[in-house]
C-alpha cells in the first residue's frame, strides 16, 4: 500500500518551485534566497504533520473552485446577506460547512509582493510560483505542467468553467502557456493546438469569450467542431448535448451578472452541472476547474451589490460540485481563492455596524442601474423599478449631474453614484481598487481534503492535486505536443509561393531594364560616334 507522506510534499514542493525559477543569474542568488523565505516557513509548518494518505483513499475526480477575488470578507459579508442580516443564529453558507483552512497567495515575482490572477492561478494550477502576468510559464517563459495537463495524460476527462472569458487570467493558467495574460488569441490558440498523447487537452470548455475563437485570421469554433465538439450557445443547446466533447461560449465578452441575468440564460451552476454529467463518462476520473470570475470585477469595481451577487452564482456551483462529491464518494471538492480584491469591509469611518437588508431590496446591480439610466435618461423610474429604498435627493441630484458628463464619462459616473449610495446604506468600506495581499479561505471535501487543512501556500495545491491526478503518469513525465494546423501551412506555404515568385518577376524584370539600358547605352554611344565622325 503506497503511503503518501505530507513532510514529503514539502520538501518536493521547494524543489519543485526552486527548479521552476532556477534560471535566475547567480549574481541576484542572495536576493532569491531572500525572497525563499517564506519557504522555509512553509516548511517549517507542515513537516510537523506526518499526515498519510493509503492510496485507495486517493480521488478519482477532482472539482477545484476558484472564487476570483474572494477574500474572506467576501464569505462573512455573504453569510449574513444569505441570512438577511446580523443574528446570534445565523444560517452557515455552503462554503463554511466546509471550511478546512487558509492558503498564502503571494508571487514570486521580482518588483510585487501583492499576486495578480495568472500568477496565483499559475501556483494552484502547476504547484509553482512565478511572476504577475505569467499564464503557466516560469520566470523564463519555460512551460509549467498543470494538473489539468496531468490529468489528460492519465487518461482523465478534463474541463474549464468560467463567468469570464475563457481566455481570462485564470482559467488560462490551467489549460495554456504564455508569457502574458493579455495574449488572448494566443491562448485560445493553445486550447486547441496543444495535445496530449495526440488527443485535445481539454474536454469541456465552457464560459464566455467568442470573439477570441472566431477571429478573422482563424476560426477556432469550426476548428473545434471538426474535432466532434458540439458548439453550445445558449441554455437550451447546453441541456440537449449528449457529446463527451463541449465547446460552450455564451457571450462574446462575458457573462452578466447573476443578478441581471435574464430567466432561461445560463448560470455558473448550469455549466458545472453539465460538465460533471459529461466529464463523469469516462471511468477513468476526470479533473474539472470551475471559477467565479466576477467576483473579482465587484471587488475592483468596489461594487458590494455585485461582489452578493456573484457569491450567490458561486455558492450555487460549489453545492453542486458537493452534492456530487457526497453522491459519488470518490471524488474531491475544493474552493478557495487567488487572492482578495477591493480592501472589502463590514463596517467603515469608525461605525460598529453593517447592514445587509438594503441589498435585498435590490432586483439588479448598480451596473445594469447605470446602464439603464444612461441609455434611457429616465432615473426616477428606472431606480423605482429594481431598488426597494428611497434615493435622496442630493444622490438624484448627483445622478442628473452626471448624466452632463461627456458620453463617454456618463456610465463611470452614474455607476458611482449608485455604488456610493449602497456604501452608506450598509456601512461598507473599501481601501483600494486592486488586489490586497492576506490569506483566503480554503474549503473541501471528499477524500484527500485533509492535506488541505490548516495554512498552506497556494502552489501547494497544485503539487497536491497533481500528484494525485498523476498516479499512472507523473507531471515530470508530460509531454505537450503542438497540433499540425494544415490549413496554415498550406496558407503559409502560398504565401511564400507568392514572395517567391514576386521576387522572380522582380529579377525577371531587373535583367530586362538592364538589357534595355545596354541597348540604349550602345544606341547612344553609336550616335556619339556617328557625332564625333561627321565632326572629325
């Protein structure tokens, strides 16, 4: 019976993240060793446990849920949102009845200690650390093994669920390679060009993001069903496929939000549903990461009406994903987060008080809000319709103020309004419109969710899981193969035809203005000749 030791992960752990990085210049050795610390620490932390795991207690499946930007006030803040407010006997959320620990979520990366998406997606996705704006690559742009990656080459089903486009920061990170996260085209490229053992990497990929797929220089969404994909855009084409192969993209952008959504669109939980009734086809296992994206949005936008929204859209696919965990008994479930987003508090300016009431009154988010006044003008209905409490007038004076603003301004600035109207309304404060750098949650459930327990780093998880998808073929042991796109070649290869024969008629013509040179030339010398005769 193989034993699987936890101090063992450790010290694996730091040599697989010393390794990933180890092109750095020997002359910048004593800052790396610097910036390792918290290695060390790591270390230090879980070569205490002597946790075992018999290998018949391992997961088949595995389903990893990211909530983008959920940082922990985010999971208070819901549970008394779900609940209707402060009470000593508030219902516990999904998320809590499962809650095992925290994970630290920094980068390795030379100017930033705060972590973007790629970077922390990379760490969970591939159990290494790299730098911000990296999508599964190390500081030198070297390929990362995901799990996702180890999944596919131990014969497992594999999937990515996002609200956001696919080619987004973190889904990208589990399902490509890149040396930045902005690189769309490129990384929807590689959903389809990289291969494992010949065949697709990826068997469901569901979100948003079409206009990355059908490109005028390439069209990936036919691409896809020449390889027995079913192209899915709506609810309805996503309940009737009975393909173990599903191409969804719902939006060309990204999806609404949940709140604003309308009835028959298809949410986070449809999808997840979907993805774990098709990947569970295959006998083998499968490996299935799902994100709520816009989380991550609400927090940037500084939004706490959107930030209950998407938590809503992402508990609902965690029950999903924990329902089948129960059912199944061989399956591990587990939610966390990148990082926090927002600086997001309960409570602000010195008031001991928040207050979750006035966002049950709201129908949409101050987005659609903003989006209906500017395109309609009419703010008095339009705020009667959805919100519950009453604008004063100062906040309807500030809407008409900034309907005065230029075009391109009047959105921003109505939006704002309205966010700023449900600050006050339920004490919450924000310190920033990026990233902040605490721990986040960490949940789960099903066999090997001890390993899960207590602080960990984040690219401990993408150690763990892909040990545990990789039981046949280790991560060391991948090889990713680059699809022959045919008709590329054969586009390339005309191309070049072309230049080619541009560059013969080029010479052709050249050898023919110097013939007819030469022949003027010796015209011309022969006139001068007949010249200097009739002179002489």
């Amino acid at each position: 019976m193989k034993k699987f030791v936890f101090a063992t992960i450790a010290t694996l752990l730091t040599t697989s993240h010393l390794m990933a990085n180890s092109a750095f210049a020997q002359d910048e050795e004593d800052e790396r060793l610097e910036e390792d610390r918290y290695l060390n620490d790591s270390i230090d932390i879980f070569a205490e446990l002597d946790i075992e795991l018999a290998e018949e207690d391992m997961p088949k499946n595995i389903i990893y849920l990211i909530g983008d930007g959920m940082g922990t006030t985010y999971n208070t803040a819901y549970r008394y949102y779900k609940h209707g407010g402060f009470e000593w006997d508030v219902e516990l959320t999904e998320f809590d009845k499962h809650l095992v620990g925290q994970q630290m979520t920094h980068p390795y990366d030379g100017t930033e200690v705060i972590t973007d998406s790629g970077a922390s997606a990379t760490a969970m996705a591939a159990g290494a650390k790299t730098y911000n704006n990296a999508i599964g690559v190390d500081h030198d742009h070297n390929t990362l093994v995901t799990v996702l990656e180890v999944s596919k080459a131990n014969a497992k089903s594999t999937g990515i669920i996002a609200t956001s486009t696919l080619t987004h920061a973190t889904p990208a990170s589990f399902g490509a390679h890149n040396e930045s996260r902005h690189n769309h085209e490129e990384i929807a490229d590689h959903f389809f060009d990289q291969r494992i053992n010949g065949e697709m990497k990826i068997d469901v990929l569901l979100g948003a993001g079409l206009q990355y797929f059908d490109r005028e220089d390439r069209n990936l969404v036919e691409e896809f069903e020449g390889e027995g994909y079913d192209f899915i855009q709506d609810l309805e084409g996503l309940e009737s496929s009975e393909n173990d192969k599903l191409l969804g993209l719902f939006y060309d952008d990204s999806f609404p939000k949940m709140w604003d959504r309308e009835e028959g669109t298809v949410s986070l939980e449809d999808m997840t549903r979907k993805a774990i009734d098709t990947l569970d086809q295959n006998e083998e296992g499968f490996f299935l990461m799902v994100e709520g994206s816009q989380i991550d949005w609400a927090g940037h936008s500084n939004d706490v009406a959107s930030a209950m929204s998407e938590m809503e859209d992402f508990e609902n696919a965690f029950a999903a994903a924990i329902e089948f965990a129960e059912a199944d008994g061989e399956t591990l479930v587990v939610a966390t987060a990148d990082h926090n987003t927002g600086g997001f508090s309960l409570g602000v300016d010195g008031y001991y008080q928040w207050l979750a009431e006035p966002l049950h009154e709201m129908e949409r988010t101050p987005e659609f809000l903003a989006s209906e006044i500017v395109e309609n003008g009419e703010i008095g209905e339009t705020l009667s319709t959805y919100v519950g409490w009453e604008f004063t007038e100062e906040e309807l004076s500030a809407v008409e103020e900034a309907l005065t603003q230029p075009e391109d301004e009047q959105f921003f600035a109505v939006e704002t309004v309205l966010k700023e109207s449900v600050d006050v309304r339920t004490y919450t404060g924000w310190t920033t419109g990026g990233h902040t750098a605490e721990e986040v949650n960490v949940y789960a459930f099903g066999p090997g969710s001890e390993l899960f327990r207590g602080l960990t780093d984040n690219h401990m998880h993408g150690f763990i899981t892909s040990y545990f998808m990789g039981q046949d073929v280790t991560r060391d042991e991948v090889e990713l193969e680059e699809a022959v796109n045919e008709e590329a070649e054969v586009e390339e290869a005309e191309v070049e035809e072309d230049v080619e024969v541009e560059e013969d008629t080029d010479v052709d013509s050249d050898v023919e203005e110097e013939s007819e040179v030469e022949e003027d030339t010796e015209e011309e010398d022969t006139e001068e000749d007949v010249e200097e005769d009739d002179a002489a």
